[in-house]
C-alpha cells in the first residue's frame, strides 16, 4: 500500500512540475500577446495619421495651378 501512495505521490509531483511549466509558457505567450498587441495600435495609429497627412496634401495640390505641379515624381 506504500508503495502505492509513494507511486501516487511521484507522479503528482511530476503533474505539479508540469502544470508550473505550462504556467511559465502561459505568461511568456500572454507578454508577447500584449507587445503586439501595442505594436498593432502603434501602427494602426501611424497609418491613420499618414492617411489623415495625405488627404490633407492633396486638398493643398488641388489648390495649386496646373503650371506649377510636376508630371513626375521625383525620387
């Protein structure tokens, strides 16, 4: 009967061990969850402000004679 309790004994030990590694994972995902989840809103946020920048130049060309815009883009 021991033996039996000692065998029951190890292997919940081992389940412990287990269960505080799948912990560990569980965080090291939920941190890199949350850095891109932040970097997405970051580049949500920059896309959002260079269309916002680009409507916004536009209006300004529509604005300028046709003598004075360029047929090409410089690069």
């Amino acid at each position: 009967m021991k033996k039996v309790i000692n065998t029951l004994l190890d292997k919940l030990a081992e389940q412990a061990g287990e269960v505080a590694t799948c912990k560990v994972a569980l965080a090291t995902a939920a941190e890199e969850s949350a850095q891109y989840y932040k970097w997405w809103q970051d580049e949500v946020a920059i896309t959002k402000e260079l269309k916002a920048t680009v409507i916004r130049v536009e209006g300004e060309l529509a604005g300028v004679p046709a003598q004075y815009k360029s047929n090409e883009v410089s690069g």
